[in-house]
C-alpha cells in the first residue's frame, strides 16, 4: 500500500469514526452514561429510567432511585408502556411493550453543549389515570425542541399499580399512609430531570410542566405537593384539574376501598397481591373509574383545596385552559333528542335535587333546543370536566402572586380523512361513517395543535388553518416555557388574568381573540352549589 493509499484509508477511518459520533450522542448521568441518536438536527433520548423498576416488592411503594449502571447504556427505543386496559379505544404507541417496569422518560433535546442552559419542559400523558404513554406519537417533543427547548415526555404508573391504598401498605411506610404511586412517579420524573438536565444542555432551574386531561389533574396536584412544587418555573395545564367536585380522597376512604379491592381479588394480603402476575392484577382488578388523589401525608398532605385556598402552591407563572367543547351532548344524548327533563336529571344527578333548576337556569336552558344547541353543549361539559378547569384557574387568579394566563382552545377537528369514532381520550375505534363536523374544539383535540404534531394523526384531513392554529398555539407555548410569558412577536397580545380570572381570556383559533369569559357566571353558580355541598 502507497504512502498515499495508507493517508486516505486513515482519513476515511476518522471520518467514519466522526460520522458515528455524529449519528450517537452520549450523556453522563449521575446514574451512567447514555447514548442516544440524532434526528432532524436533535438529539433524542429514548427510556431513560428515573426511577428503579416497581416490580416485586417495590409494587406499591414510592419510586425509588435509579441504580448506576455500568457500561454505556442504549437509549433509542421508547421504554414499555404502563399497565393498562384498552379503555380508550385504539391509542396509537410509539412502543407495542407494555409492563409494569414502566418508569422511563423521553428527551428531545436540541442543545449544542451542556452549557446551553436550555429551558425544559415535561409533559405527563392524559387518559384518566388508566390508559396512556409518554410514547403517543401526538406528545412527541421534536416540534417543541425546534424552538429551542428541551422536551421531555414522562410515564407514570397508573390504574391499581399507581392508584392504591391499603392499611397494610401504609403501615410499611415511615408516613403512615399509602396511594398516590402514580403521581409520585410524577414527582421522581421531575427531581430527575432536575438533577441531570444539566448534562443535556438544560436548565434545572426552568422546569415547565403541563399535561392534558388526566395530566391536566396531574399538574394541579404537583404544583400543590412539596414532592414537587419546589421544583417547577412554571406550570401549564389542560382540560381539568383536582379542584373540581371530586376534590380528594381521605386515606381512610382510600384504604376502605383498597380492602373491598383485595377481597374481590381473593387475596388476604399484600404479599399475596404482590405475588399476582401483573396482567392477571390488571384483568381482575378491572378499574373502571378514575380514581381519585388521597391525602396519604406525603404528596399530598391536606386536601388540595386548603393548599390552593392559603397560596401554598407553587408561586410560580400559570398558562391554564381547554377546550370550548370539552363534551358535545349530542355524545351524551347518543342519537337521541335531548329534552329539559333529561337535562334537569343530569342536573339533580350531578348536584343534587334541590339544585338542579338552578343550575339549569344559570346556563340558560329553558327549551328543548337550548338542550340541543350552545347552553346543553356547556352544561354537558361542565357535568364532564370544565369545572375544575375554571375553580383551577379562579384560584390561581386569587393567589398565585406570578401572572396566570387563561385561554380557551376553539378551532374544531376538520374533516375525517377515514370512517373513525372518537375515544375521549385521543383514541378512535372503527366506524361505519365519518363522524359529523362539530361546532368547537372537543377534549383531546388541542393536543396536535399544541405540541405541534397534527401530523401524527392521519386520521383527520388538516387544513392550512389547522396547520395556521398549531404554529400559533405552538408559539405562545414555547415562548410561555421560556419565559414565563406567552407574548412574542406576531402573536396577538395575551394579558394574564390575575385578580379577575373573567377578565382576560385568550379565544384560540387561526385569528386568536383577547376578551372576557362568556359562561363564567354560570360557573360561578356551579362553585357556590358544589362548595356548598362540602
């Protein structure tokens, strides 16, 4: 070989060695190294553990920290998803794994060098604490990443794995309490990210965190938990939260129930519920609600209420809302006409008896067709889930001392591209025509439009003001995890709404408005009967 042939097979074995450096970025963790890959001009990291697997004996019981590990360990394929029933119709996954060691999280970063000094942001999946993943392929961070933000995405135990509580488990622990594991996982998400985003060119001092729906609930509860609150810059939410009728759960009521649970599994202890196969657990425990937050006396240690009622929440920017059609009653009414009667009962249902004329005279329901129009497509809603949302965003704007910014998301779904139903939580099942066009955005749909994903979801024919909606949904996002405000250039200004949460609310379409709630009165009627009730 020639002094000339030896130089250029040299220089192609550094060039190939830099192309595969270039192709695998590595990060050192306080648990190991990581190597992940690059796509799209990011770097993505893919199940990273936070937590060690909750398996065994650690089943019911707090996350507990990741194990170093030797070696470089491979981070480019989403972790399993957690343990759950197909209640939501076909959720698409970007893993087909499913299983109880289920604590990993996901990082899309764009960062150059660890001195980048990033902001962070973490999203925790909805799907009412029983189905869900941080790999749904509509929670993607790349979108986010290429605005200059690190985007994390988080799973959490849930159904009985991350909602139970027993005498037994709470006996074992040092605070005499139990439940609440999923939202703990939460909580050790974040303290992760918090110690090692440094390394990925992120800022642990600028940690936003936001779910939908269920996350929604989620991020409510972690603003209020000194598991958490300590550790958040900002917090954004979507679609509910804990301050609703449900409000929470005594540890007394919590184990009560964990009992009559553990008699219908035909178990008489917590070593032989730990001993059951987890799908075996999943299939006989069969939770068909979602359950509720316990004050266990760790992360949450009073009712969520008093938390939020004294300002003892994180004191820290807010950028709260939903949708302007959570739930359209035609969904409730399933073909059907809907009528006062069947309005007033969902009503007395709801709230009881002796309040349901009010309630149906606050959201202006005197006819048949006000059931079937605008007032019965509010009322559905609040029924569902747009209360909480408004007592969340009502108390922020009372005592949280950083600015809170409320919107309401309104551009609707456009035309099925295939025949598909809609599952309340993102999912769809198959079916014989295309579902009819909706007059709002109903819930879950905001979900695309603000990560910036509307093109995961094939399922719906998006339109360029679709795609208009998402950039600017997209942006107040970003800027809002960059600075604790959404304002930038070309967007239509957004005033927060502290000290009158009516005052200024952000309409969200493709031409965004800034003005006062058209239903709060009618919210405010709701709070005074469910307060009352308390």
């Amino acid at each position: 070989m020639t002094r000339f042939n030896r130089i250029l097979t040299l220089l192609a074995v550094v060039l190939m060695a830099a192309s595969a450096v270039a192709q695998n970025p590595r990060v050192t963790t306080k648990n190991g190294v990581l190597e992940g890959k690059y796509e799209q001009g990011l770097c993505i990291f893919l199940g990273v553990p936070f937590a060690q697997p909750p398996v065994g004996d650690l089943r019911w019981v707090a996350p507990q920290p990741v194990k170093a590990w030797q070696g470089v360990r491979e981070a480019k394929e989403y972790g399993p998803n957690p343990m759950q029933e197909p209640v939501f119709g076909d959720m698409a996954f970007g893993t087909k794994k499913m299983s109880e060691d289920c604590l990993y999280l996901n990082i899309w970063s764009p960062a150059k060098s660890a001195s980048d000094n990033l902001p962070v942001f973490i999203y925790f999946n909805g799907g009412g604490f029983m189905a869900g993943s941080g790999s749904e392929p509509r929670y993607a961070g790349d979108a986010l990443a290429h605005e200059g933000i690190i985007a994390i995405t988080a799973n959490y135990r849930m159904d009985i794995f991350g909602c139970y509580a027993n005498k037994e488990l709470s006996k074992e622990t040092s605070y005499k309490g139990s439940g609440n594991y999923g939202y703990m996982d939460q909580a050790a998400a974040i303290q992760w990210v918090k110690d090692n985003i440094a390394a990925f060119g992120g800022d642990p001092n600028r940690i936003t965190i936001e779910g939908e729906s269920a996350g929604s609930y989620s991020t409510s509860a972690l603003c209020a938990s000194p598991m958490s609150r300590n550790n958040i810059a900002r917090g954004m939410g979507s679609s509910g939260s804990w301050l609703d009728s449900k409000d929470t759960q005594s540890l007394k009521e919590a184990e009560k129930e964990g009992a009559e649970v553990m008699k219908k599994l035909g178990c008489k202890s917590i070593k032989e519920m730990r001993a059951m196969p987890a799908e075996e657990l999943l299939k006989k425990a069969h939770v068909s609600g979602m359950p509720k937050l316990v004050v266990d006396g760790k992360f949450m240690p009073e009712p969520i209420y008093d938390i939020y009622a004294k300002g003892e929440q994180a004191q820290v920017p807010m950028f709260i809302g939903g949708n302007n059609l959570e739930f359209p009653v035609m969904w409730r009414l399933a073909g059907k006409r809907g009528t006062v009667a069947m309005a007033r009962e969902w009503a007395a249902q709801k709230y009881g008896e002796e309040n349901a004329d009010k309630v149906l005279k606050a959201f202006r329901i005197y006819t048949d067709d006000d059931v079937n129009g605008e007032p019965g497509n509010k009322l559905a809603s609040v029924l569902f889930i747009d209360y909480g949302t408004w007592k969340w965003l009502e108390m922020e704007s009372k005592t949280d001392k950083q600015p809170v910014y409320r919107y309401l998301f309104c551009h609707p779904r456009p035309e099925q591209r295939v025949a598909k139903e809609a599952m309340l939580a993102g999912g769809t099942k198959d079916a014989e025509k295309k579902a009819p066009l909706l007059p709002g955005a109903v819930h879950s749909a905001d979900i695309e439009y603000q990560m910036g994903t509307l093109a995961t979801n094939r399922i719906y024919d998006w339109t360029p003001c679709c795609t208009t909606t998402s950039t600017l949904f997209l942006k107040y996002t970003a800027n809002f995890v960059k600075t604790g405000n959404p304002n930038g250039l070309g967007l239509p200004e957004w005033k927060p709404c502290n000290g009158d949460v009516s005052g200024n609310v952000l309409y969200i379409d493709v031409n965004p408005v800034l003005k006062k709630a058209e239903w709060d009165d009618a919210y405010r009627v709701v709070d005074q009967v469910v307060r009352s009730g308390k």
